[in-house]
C-alpha cells in the first residue's frame, strides 16, 4: 500500500465509531483492492496485447528468391519467442527501397529488415543517389547466412582451352590477353564485381559482358557465349553436378562443404590471390535508433533460430552457411564490406543514375 493510501486510511479512522469504523474499513479495504485487481489486470491485458502485436520484417526482394525463403524460415522458427513476425516484400532499385523502409520505420523493434551486400556494401558507391545511409541508419541485430560464390567455365570451353584448374585459368588469360570474356548478371552486379576483383588481383584481363539478370548469364555460359562466370553457388550446384559447368574455385576464404574438392581462389596458389574473399551474404537490422535492449532481445531469438539443427539442414539445401552473431560482429562486418566494395566498385566504373 503506497503512503497516500496509508495516510488517507488513519484519517478515516480519526474519530470514528468502532462498528462503523470496522464495517467501513472493510467496504473501503475491499474496494482498494478491487481497484488493484483491476488495475493489474488493466496492465496485464495491455502487456499482452503489445506481445500479440505482429513484428515486420521487411525483405526488400522479391518473394521466392534464396533471401525470401530463408527469411521465411526464420520467421516461422521464431515465433515462440518473439510472436508473430510477418514477411513484407517490398522489391525495387537493387533493394533500395525494402532497405529505405526500414531505415526509415519507427525503432520500436516491430519492424526489422533484410540487410544484404547489395543494399549495405555495393548500392551505396553504384548508386548516385542513395535514400539512407547504410552505414548510419541502421542498428544491426545479426549476420544471418552466406552463400558462396563459385568461378564457373563452361565445361566444353575448358575441355577444348585444357583447363582444369584456376592455375591454368590465369595462364592462359596471361598468354592470351583479351581472349577471354565472362558475364554477369549485369554492371555493379554481384558477378561483374567479383570478376573485376579477380582481373585486378591476377593481373589479367578478360572483356565483361553484362546480361540482364543471372538468368540469362547463366543461360550464356551454358551456351558457350561467354568462358566463365563468377556465379551464386546455389544457382550453379545443379550445372556443375550434371557436367554442364566446370567448377575451378570458391569465393570464400576456405572451400566450401558443398564442393569439399575444389579449393578456393585463395588457395589456388596463384600470386595475388591470397586473400581473396567475396561471397553473398545478408542478415537483420533495425532502424538505427532501436534500443539497444531491443535490440538484444531479437538478437537471442534469431541467433537460437539459426543455431538449431533443423535451420542448418534446411540452409544446407539451399547451400548456404548460417553465420549468426552479435550485433557488434555484424556491425564491424557490414562497416569492412562497404569499404572493400567502395573500391571495388569505383575501380569497375558501374555507376546507376
């Protein structure tokens, strides 16, 4: 009972006739704690309601890409934790505008988003005019997953060119300058940014011809139209099992358990490859001013998500590699991607208006 209450009950006993004073007291007792009662339940029932409030997570992809479905997943394995949590897709300028919604939402911690390499590390220098800021405007919860990349030839191209390892690759680009070419998804792609990586740290060079999507550059490769290609693992698995693509090396740092026999670039052994490393990744943030106990709160649900056995069977068909972590780690990650690819990108020329 606060002291307001107290004082106002020894002033109602002052002078008071004892029957009276019992029968009262115990009317007034009595309303005093269904006032509580009420109260709490009041409390109670507001509490709940601000839980039974569904948490957005926006993916600025369109639905049924990789990104999409593991978002899905995700959203699907916290909800015992978290409540609901629904999927929004808002699609659009390279992922500029999901990522520009969240940026922009309310940092209550009912709306998170998809951050990924195109929308945190590679639009920020391909595009003139950018509507956040991708390093300020976010609060990172965690890295959910990467996929790597694979440099891919067309198996009758290195058949008939005798290449059988990135080594002989780089030879022949060496002895044969410009009589290679390779394809990408489009200029500022995942795809051209890695090729002009690998051009500018092998010390070759080779014509790149954009196509209009990863289909269609895919469907060139296969073709014969162009040599190689630096594709998404997953997009490339199928071809590669079936002896339509000659798989040289991975784009990660060590190789991958999807390929375990072929190594990465930076362990082709080729000088100035050493410390290769580029692949597709992504994972949540928040609006930049989300507490920071909030924020805290979705980082436990998602990390347990992504660490369960049955998240890691499921990624695994989709060739991906969970890589949970602290907001802090994701933060330091994001911040040394969106230098790596200032560079990258500013040496490719790809710009968009």
């Amino acid at each position: 009972m606060t002291a307001a209450v107290q004082s106002r009950v020894r002033e109602c006993h002052r002078g008071a006739d004892p029957e009276a004073l019992h029968n009262g007291g115990m009317k007034r007792r009595t309303l005093l704690l269904s006032s509580l009662a009420a109260t709490a339940a009041l409390a109670a029932a507001d509490a709940a309601l601000a839980q039974a409030r569904p948490i957005r997570l926006i993916v600025p992809y369109a639905p049924g890409g990789p990104i999409d479905v593991t978002a899905r997943l995700l959203a699907e394995r916290v909800k015992d934790s978290l409540g609901t949590v629904i999927i929004e897709n808002r699609p659009g300028a390279g992922g500029n505008i999901g990522a520009d919604a969240v940026a922009k939402a309310a940092p209550d911690g009912l709306t998170i988003g998809i951050a990924a390499v195109a929308t945190h590390a590679i639009n920020p220098w391909l595009y003139a005019k950018m509507p956040y800021n991708a390093a300020t405007d976010f609060a990172p919860i965690t890295q959910m997953l990467r996929v790597p990349n694979v440099l891919v030839m067309n198996a009758d191209t290195a058949a008939r060119l005798k290449i059988a390892t990135l080594a002989d690759l780089v030879r022949y680009a060496r002895a044969n300058p410009a009589k290679l070419n390779y394809g990408s998804g489009g200029n500022g792609s995942a795809g051209h940014l890695a090729g002009e990586m690998f051009k500018r740290d092998a010390g070759i060079f080779a014509v790149h011809i954009p196509y209009n999507g990863g289909n269609p550059a895919q469907l060139a490769l296969l073709s014969g139209q162009v040599d190689f290609n630096f594709d998404n693992l997953a997009t490339a698995a199928p071809n590669i099992r079936s002896g339509k693509l000659k798989a040289l090396a991975v784009t990660t740092l060590k190789r991958s358990p999807a390929l375990p026999d072929v190594p990465s670039v930076a362990q082709s052994g080729v000088e100035g490859l050493k410390g290769f490393e580029i692949d597709t990744w992504w994972g949540l943030v928040a609006p930049a001013a989300t507490p920071r106990d909030v924020v805290a709160r979705l980082n436990q649900a998602f990390v347990a998500a992504l660490n369960a056995p049955e998240t890691h069977t499921r990624f695994a068909s989709l060739l991906a590699e969970p890589a949970p972590g602290t907001p802090d780690e994701f933060g330091a990650f994001m911040k040394r991607e969106l230098a790596k690819y200032e560079r990258v990108v500013k040496a490719s020329g790809a710009k968009v208006d």
